[in-house]
C-alpha cells in the first residue's frame, strides 16, 4: 500500500499514482510522508484537486496535527 499525508489525513494513493496528471515521478515525492506543503503549491485549482483528492480511500487521520516549516521541507 502507497500512502501520504495530506492535512492530517492519511490517504492511500496506490492506485492513483499511475492516473496522476503530473506523472508518477512527481507524486512519488509524497509516498510516505506529509506532503500537505508540496500538494497545496502544486495544486492551485482547489476546487478540481479537492474532488480528486476526496475520491481517494482515506485510512484515517494522524494522532497530532503535524506541524511543518516551509525550511524543513
């Protein structure tokens, strides 16, 4: 199972990463970690990227809201 983290919520992205318009290279960067940062300045069109995003199995939410900076990344 290939998973990410986005906003809290840990979505398996195992079937997507093939459909992924960006290709695979570029999701590939959001396996296993949260890449709530990386998917937000990619994706600018909200409303198109929320309805795929909310297609997606999600497994469940982290126990913590994980708190990031833009210099940790």
């Amino acid at each position: 199972m290939t998973t990410t983290i986005i906003e809290n919520k840990i979505y398996d992205i195992s079937n997507f990463i093939n459909e992924h318009p960006g290709w695979s290279r570029l999701i590939n960067l959001a396996v296993g970690v949260d890449s709530t940062y990386l998917f937000w300045s990619y994706h600018l069109d909200r409303p198109k990227v929320l309805k795929v995003l909310n297609s997606l199995p999600c497994l469940g939410t982290t126990p913590t809201k994980i708190k990031y900076q833009k210099s940790e990344l």
